[in-house]
C-alpha cells in the first residue's frame, strides 16, 4: 500500500458506515483470503460473498490467527466464543467497499499508471510491459491475471510509495462492469489489445462489448490501439479527441509504422516514428498475437520515454512464455514449481500461496533471484526475509549481488550464489529428494536453465491441466446446487487420466466434500501423498480389507455376501469401519436390489461395526432427454428404498444419486449430496452449458520431422495414406501407446499447428503419427495441439464413435502430466 490507513480513516473512505472500533490501529495489509495472513495485527480483512464461500464464515478461524479488523456487512454479529475485543466496520456492499479503499490508495500515487484492457492479450502485454519498464524504473504490475472487479483492488494494494509506473489489466465479462474498475485504475495511459469473441456470451453485441470496454479510457491522457483493427480503430477515433491517440500499424497512416519481416531465426519489427526516425528491433517469436503484442509494447514503452536501444535490451529478455504457474516432475521424487518469468512481491506472494497449497514434502526450497528495480531495497527484502519465514521455507537458494542482504537473518538454511551459472555448477541430479522446489526470478537471470535442469526427463509429449479451470468448473456446478448439498468427486481412473493425485489435493483446497475412487489401491494411494478427505472405494476387495481399514477409506458395499465378508473382518480386528450402501434402481450392474432389503436389515443388525455413511444409486441416462421418464422412475424407486433403510437404521444417511449430467437435469433431486465426475473436467454432456464450461486439459507434442512428399506417394504402415496432391507432411511425438486412439488414422482425426488444422494422413503408429501440413508454415520443433483450447475433446469423440471419458482414461502414464496456475 502507498499509506497506512487506520480504520477511522478506512471508514470514512468507504462512507456511510457503522464502526464498533475498540482501537483505531493503521491498516498495513488488506485482505480478503484467510490464508494469506502474514501480519495479523495490521491487516484488515474484507469479508467477501462469493459463490462458493463466504468471507464471514472465516472470521472465527482469522481471530484465532491473531485478525482483529474486519470490514463487514450490515447486521453482521460476532460469532459466540469471538471475544468483543475485535473491530468493525459495517457496510452495505463489502465489494464496493474494497473498490473504494482501493480507488483511495491510487489516488496517492501521482505517477504513471498504465491500463490494459481488450478480448486477448492482456496479461502478456502486461507482463512483457512491465518486464521492459523494469530495465529502468520500478513497476508494479498487476499480479498473474489480477484483472477482474476483486483482481484490480487487490493489484492497486500492490503499488508502494517507491514505485514509479504501475500497470494494471481489466478485464469484464458482462456489461456496466468496468465503470467501476475506470473509477479505481484511472489510467494516465490505455492501451486496448484488441476485440474478439472472448466473453461474447456476455454481451449483447461487439459493439456493446467495445463500447463497454472503452468506458476503462475516458478520462485517460494517451490511449494505444492498433489501427488496422478497423472497428476498433473507427470507435476510438469517434469517440477520442485526435490528440489523445496514440495509433500503430503494418502500413503507413498511423503515429507509428511498425512493420514485420520474418526470418528463419527470427523476426525484425522495422518501426517507423512519427519524426520520420526508424528503427529496427528483433524478436524471437514468429506467431502473429506475440507480434501483435510485443507491437503494444514497444509503442507503451516509446510513450513512457524509454529509448529504442532499452527497449531492445529488455526483448532480448522476453520469451514466448506462457504467463503462469506449472508444476513439473523433478528428480528423486521432487516437485519443481516453475515461476521463472515473475519478479516482483506480488508475484512472489501468490507463488508463495500456491507452493503452500501443494501436498507435503520432505522440505521447501525456494530458488529466488535479486529483484530487480525495488527502490528501496532494505525495506523490500525485509519484506521477501517475512514472506519466507510465514511460508516455513526451509531452504533459500539466492542468486545475485542483492539478495545476500538476508543472509544470516532469516531461521531457514542459505546458499547464496553471484550468478545462475554458479549455480548451475553445483547442482547435481542428487541435490534435491522428494522436495518441493520453487523457481522464481527475473528473466535476466535465466532460470528456466535451472527447471531444465531439474526437471525429470520423460516422454516429451505432455498433457497440461489448467488448475484454474478446474477451480472454474467446480464453482460452476456449485453454484448449481443448494448451499447445504456436498459434493463428492470422482477421481477415479487417474482423475480421469488427469493425475489423481495432484487433482484431489487441488480439491482438498477447494475444500470439496468427498472423493471417489474405484480400486483401492487409488485410494491408498492418495492417502499416501497427504490427501486426507474422505475417500469413497466404488469396487473393493475382500483381499484389500486392512488397507481400507489401514487407510481409512470408506468401501462400497454392494451385496449381502460382501456386507457378510467385510462385517466379519471388522468383527475379528474389533474395528468399525464407515461404509457406502448401493442401491440398484435400474443400472443392473452392483447394488441391492428393493428385494434384499429385508436382508439388509438383519445384516446391519448383525454387524454394527459397519457404520453406513451414505446410501446411494447411479443413474442410467441421465444425460439424455430421451431416458428422462426412466431417471425419474429410477429416483422415485432410489428416495423409497431410502425411506425404507432409514427406518431400521433409525437415522437417515447421506443420499446420493445425481452424476454430473443429472445435476444439470434433475436439480430437485439433489438429495444430500451430488458426485462429480466428468463436467469437472470441463465436459458437459448435456450440451446445455457446453459454454459455461472450461476444458481443463490440453494434450500437446512436437513436430519431430517435416517431409516433402510428390502426389501419388503413400505414407505409413500399410500405405493407408496417399498424398492426392504434393505437399508436405509433418511427424508427430505420439502414437497409440501414449492414448491416440488408433480409430483417428487416415484423416479421421485432426491436430491445430500454428492454429490450423492438419489431418492425420495414414494409421495411427504406436509412437508417432504423420499429419499432412501442406499450407501451413510449420517448422520443426514446433508445438501441436491434440486436444484442449480450439478442439473439442466431444467432437473428437464423436468423431470416432467413442464418448470423451475414453479418450481422458486413455492417455498413457509415460505421457507427463504438467499442471498450472494461469
């Protein structure tokens, strides 16, 4: 924050509000996660209602981690057992009220502030921006894609008195939203990407969702577009006085004439000034939205006074990458959190946060370069020595000349090194075992040449998991059932060939309610790397009994003879043990039949040491209208027989019946509790919200060798393909054994390269495939989609008459598994 605020002053900024204040302490922090408590004593906690959690129901856990001030809304009581000695602010809206703080703090900042908004690119330039600027002045930068009506707030929090330019994103997805961010951000600089289809579901039309966007500029000095976006370009120069438009393009007409001329090695940008000076600067990326928005750049960075010579030496330190937070498998059982593009407190904090949230290992380590351009630098490593002491890090690994001012005052194991190749000298394969390892430093470092260092080397064909749209997903089914339902979620089959285990510990911080497996071994499994929810075994066997018992997992039981089997072992161990009761409805595959239930009550009379924690049933059809009248039969049968288990236990269990697709159809059958399965992973199987959705995983390998092939030649095993014209084709790392179903050969199936789709050109192999990429500019090396963002894992089904759970399941264990915070 620019200036501590006590809370007098906080309530009179936010207006209209009721105090309970027992003292008036000045506010350091503002926070709305009671996870991120680092000062209790000089943070003020913003109860939030969102919809998943609500910030009040916190409270208690904040005052017992020593909080003591909270922003709260109207009518709010102390909880019993909280002592009176806390202080409160009331207010009607505590969202507004965040806003409102946080347009305060930014108007005590008196120097550049600079506002990135549009459909695409926002975050990178963003980024590449403010890694640019840092070769001269100290920026704050909106954190990862901190860009929504709470991300903006909590970036302006971020901005300290010492810096001298702040770039902030802002992003909307529905009208009369981003007045309220203009009202925060009030940029002295905009720049507007540009406008696409993202978000379109929200609006009524383009020109409503442009209009709404522009709304962030009307008070700013200089707006940045590029004038080739024809609709852009007309609204801007419609709406803005000329002497605020700053304006680039390929073609002369604009301010600045930034034009591309590409290379085998790399592209030159000529730039073309508006005094007729040029320049030329060379990038190391070809593909044309990084072109796009290294253009932004470079035009924000010339209106922000730097010179062409600064501006190329802080590309030389860019790269394609992707802008976020990804978990790689390391030697010896480690985990690396790979950060390597972000170098700044923010930044840091949320790394911090994440590697916080992963499942325990032997030791934390963090890999930590100098920060670059942080004004005053006693007082900022002072801060990064609090954030590495809160965050229990055992291990420091610093590199560079200003980061060894911690060294000898913090509690945790220090090396310090002068540069990475020091480093890099001494770390061997056997340096890190079973350890969590983050990496995080400015580019000029170059630590992505440490991750590749540790990084284990496996199969180079890799399925990424979007932790984000997983998070996504499950809010959006929240939001689907009443407040009061649980959730379990199935996790079984490798989370759906996702990675069990990294998925259920992100659950268990989402804080779901149970987890779903099928064997268990799976289960074991998960207990064995920290996850300590409850586990749900669909099919276990009698030879695996003292592992459940071991374990505490929770089996299915399914018929009398089992009942009998499991009740007996419990018996002999003088053990009890929670078990889940399937009721068959329909499905005809496992359960107890409406005629066993006479049975079933003299069985849990006989064996109270099985405790029945819930009963539950699976649905036939319930992702087809056509089977609604069967669903609803089957519902109707499943709530009697629970009426009737009910009786003779004398207690109603959790009752479950509803898969994904029913949450979507049958709401009023929500019973207890839901489970989750595949619409977690991004798949709608209704159709009814195929939108809504985000697909949590992209399947992804390289081009390994491109071909020049005459018309007539045939290509593959058993010459299945024929190239028809010539042209060229491409060979790609993967194959049936890595999970690319055979079924896809001789253009059944399709890859994106580069954005464009290239049909598989003959069968299948075990471990490549051939594509044909006539027409497409592609070089060796480059990456290809499988499946994920722009290809549809339904129509890829479809496609080969399989449903998406076969294609998830299928992926083969040597593909890895990389997952990410974006």
């Amino acid at each position: 924050m620019i200036r501590r605020l006590n809370l007098q002053e906080i309530s009179e900024i936010v207006g209209n509000a009721q105090e309970t204040l027992v003292e008036v302490p000045e506010v350091l922090h503002i926070i709305i996660d009671s996870r991120a408590v680092i000062q209790p004593d000089q943070s003020l906690f913003v109860a939030l209602k969102g919809a998943k959690f609500d910030g009040h129901d916190f409270i208690t856990e904040l005052y017992d981690l020593g909080v003591r001030n909270f922003l709260v809304k109207n009518g709010y009581q102390v909880p019993s057992g909280i002592s009176h000695e806390v202080n409160l602010i009331h207010v009607k809206d505590t969202r507004k009220a965040l806003q409102q703080l946080a347009a305060y703090q930014r108007g005590l900042f008196d120097k550049p502030v600079v506002a990135i908004t549009g459909s695409n690119g926002k975050t990178i330039i963003k980024e590449w921006l403010g890694q640019i600027l840092s070769q001269q002045f100290a920026v704050a930068k909106s954190p990862k894609s901190y860009n929504s009506q709470v991300g903006v707030p909590l970036s302006v929090f971020g901005i300290e008195a010492y810096h001298q330019v702040a770039v902030l994103e802002a992003g909307i997805s529905k009208p009369n939203e981003m007045q309220a961010l203009a009202e925060i951000i009030k940029p002295d600089i905009g720049i507007f990407s540009n406008i696409g289809t993202a978000h379109e579901e929200g609006f009524e039309s383009m020109q409503q969702k442009l209009q709404e966007k522009v709304l962030l500029f009307k008070d700013a000095r200089y707006l940045i577009y590029r004038k080739d976006q024809a609709a852009v370009a007309a609204y801007l120069e419609q709406k803005f006085e000329s002497s605020r438009l700053i304006s680039w393009s390929e073609h002369p007409g604009a301010d600045y004439t930034l034009s591309i001329k590409k290379d085998s090695e790399r592209t030159k940008i000529i730039l073309l000034k508006p005094d007729l000076g040029m320049f030329t600067f060379q990038v190391a990326f070809a593909d044309e939205a990084s072109l796009e928005n290294i253009r932004h750049v470079i035009v924000a960075a010339l209106s922000l006074g730097m010179s062409e010579p600064q501006i190329q030496e802080g590309i030389n330190h860019l790269k394609a990458v992707d802008m976020r937070l990804t978990l790689k498998s390391g030697y010896n059982e480690s985990i690396i959190i790979d950060d390597t593009y972000n170098n700044d407190l923010a930044g840091l904090k949320l790394a911090l946060d994440f590697m916080a949230a992963q499942r325990p290992k032997n030791r934390k380590v963090l890999i930590l370069s100098d920060l670059m351009q942080v004004g005053k630098a006693d007082e900022v490593y002072q801060e990064v020595g609090n954030l590495i002491h809160f965050y229990q890090i055992d291990l420091l690994i610093g590199v560079g000349l200003d980061i060894a001012r911690l060294r000898g005052i913090l509690s945790c194991e220090q090396r310090f090194y002068s540069n990475t190749e020091e480093l890099l000298v001494d770390l061997r394969e056997d340096t890190f075992e079973n350890d969590l390892i983050l990496v995080t430093g400015a580019r000029t470092f170059g630590f992505e040449r440490i991750v590749n260092k540790l990084q284990q080397r496996i199969h180079g064909t890799t399925l990424e998991i979007n932790l984000n749209a997983l998070t996504h997903n499950y809010n959006f089914y929240k939001t689907k059932v009443n407040p009061s339902t649980k959730i379990m979620v199935m996790v079984k089959a490798f989370a759906y060939g996702g990675g069990a285990t990294e998925i259920a510990n992100h659950l268990q911080q989402l804080k779901a309610d149970y987890l779903a497996v099928a064997y268990t071994d799976e289960g074991v499994a998960l207990r064995e790397q920290g996850i300590k929810l409850p586990i749900m075994v669909l099919n276990p066997s009698q030879d695996a009994f003292h592992l459940l018992q071991k374990h505490e997992l929770e089996p299915v039981v399914y018929s009398p003879s089992f009942f009998r089997q499991l009740g007996k072992y419990c018996r002999t161990q003088h053990a009890s043990m929670k078990i889940h009761l399937d009721l068959d409805t329909g499905m005809h595959r496992l359960g107890f039949d409406i005629s066993q239930l006479a049975e079933l009550k003299e069985l849990i009379q006989q064996f109270p040491e099985l405790i029945v924690a819930s009963l539950y049933t699976h649905l036939v059809g319930a992702d087809e209208a056509t089977h609604e009248d069967f669903s609803i039969k089957q519902l109707e049968l499943f709530s009697k027989m629970c009426s009737q288990v009910s009786n003779f236990l004398g207690f109603m269990p959790l009752r479950h019946a509803l898969n994904s697709a029913g949450i979507i159809r049958y709401p009023a059958y929500q019973f207890d509790m839901v489970r989750l399965g595949i619409g977690l992973y991004g798949v709608e199987v209704n159709g009814l919200f195929d939108t809504a959705l985000r697909p949590i995983s992209s399947l992804k390998t390289t081009i390994s060798q491109i071909k020049t092939i005459e018309a007539g030649e045939t290509i593959g095993y058993s010459r299945k393909g024929k190239m028809k014209n010539s042209g060229k084709i491409a060979t790609i790392a993967i194959g049936y054994a890595d999970g690319y179903d055979r079924r896809f050969s001789n253009g059944k199936g399709y890859v994106l390269i580069q954005g464009q789709k290239a049909p598989i050109i003959g069968n299948v192999c075990m471990d490549m495939c051939m594509v044909d990429i006539t027409g497409i500019d592609a070089k060796e090396g480059d990456e290809v989609l499988i499946y994920g963002p722009g290809i549809s894992l339904k129509e890829l089904a479809t496609q080969i008459g399989t449903i998406p759970y076969e294609l998830l399941t299928n992926i083969s264990s040597r593909v890895k598994r990389v997952y990410y915070l974006d």
